[in-house]
C-alpha cells in the first residue's frame, strides 16, 4: 500500500516508517496537517495515518478533510491518549480506528490489516449494490 503518515514529531514518523516500509509498504511522510493534506491532495494513498495533537491543524482536522475529499481512504488516528478515548467512546466520526502511543510492531501490522479487511469487506458490499 502507498501510506501517508502525519505526524510533528519525527521520531515517531520514523518509527512508525520503519514499521510500515518492513512491511513492504510505500510510506510518505508529513512533518504537520498542512503538509500532510497537501501531500494527500497530489492523490495515490491508501491509508493515512495522523497524529491527533499538531499544531496550526489537528489530526482530527486532517482527518475530516480527507474524509470530505475522499470519504472512502481508511484514516487511523495515532495518539497519546488512544486508550482513553476508546474507554470514552470518543472516536471521532471521522476516523476509522484509534491506535495508542507507544505502538509495538505486531500491534500495528494486527491493526492495520483488522481495518484493511474491513474495508475490503465495506467495497465488496458497495459492489455488490451497485450491481
């Protein structure tokens, strides 16, 4: 897959980079929200993957502009606080899945093909209707 990953701080795009590239995935990253939509804009992603807490704008933001540009690109929110928000029940509407900071390894590729699939599943059915 061709990956965007939005994220301030670079370690984390490194490590998360690292994750995805062992992977044999394609990543792109982006150093803030408006770098990453501009990045998403030129088009070609599969998934995005954005911090929540940026600066100038949120992960939250970028995720609804995506979500408007194109309602059908999976977007996972990486944060600090993934594991409140989920006990809350606050995962924006905007947003596909929640994973928390720090991530390992096998919880990210688990994640990531958990909502692969069920996006593979959401266009079958979408397919299925249109025929």
């Amino acid at each position: 897959m061709r990956i965007l990953v939005i994220d301030d701080d670079p370690c984390v795009c490194e490590v998360v980079a690292r994750y995805l590239q062992a992977d044999r995935h394609s990543v792109v990253l982006a150093a803030n929200g408006k770098e990453g939509l501009k990045k998403f804009c030129k088009g070609g992603f599969d998934l995005v993957i954005t911090d929540r807490a940026m600066p100038t704008v949120s992960g939250d933001q970028v995720a609804a502009e995506i979500k408007r540009l194109s309602p059908a690109t999976p977007v996972i929110l990486l944060t600090g606080f993934g594991e409140i928000m989920e006990f809350a029940d606050c995962l924006p509407p905007v947003v596909d899945l929640i994973v928390s900071k720090p991530l390992t390894l096998d919880e990210f590729r688990n994640t990531i093909g958990r909502l692969m699939r069920r996006v593979a599943k959401r266009n079958a059915k979408r397919n299925r209707k249109k025929a």
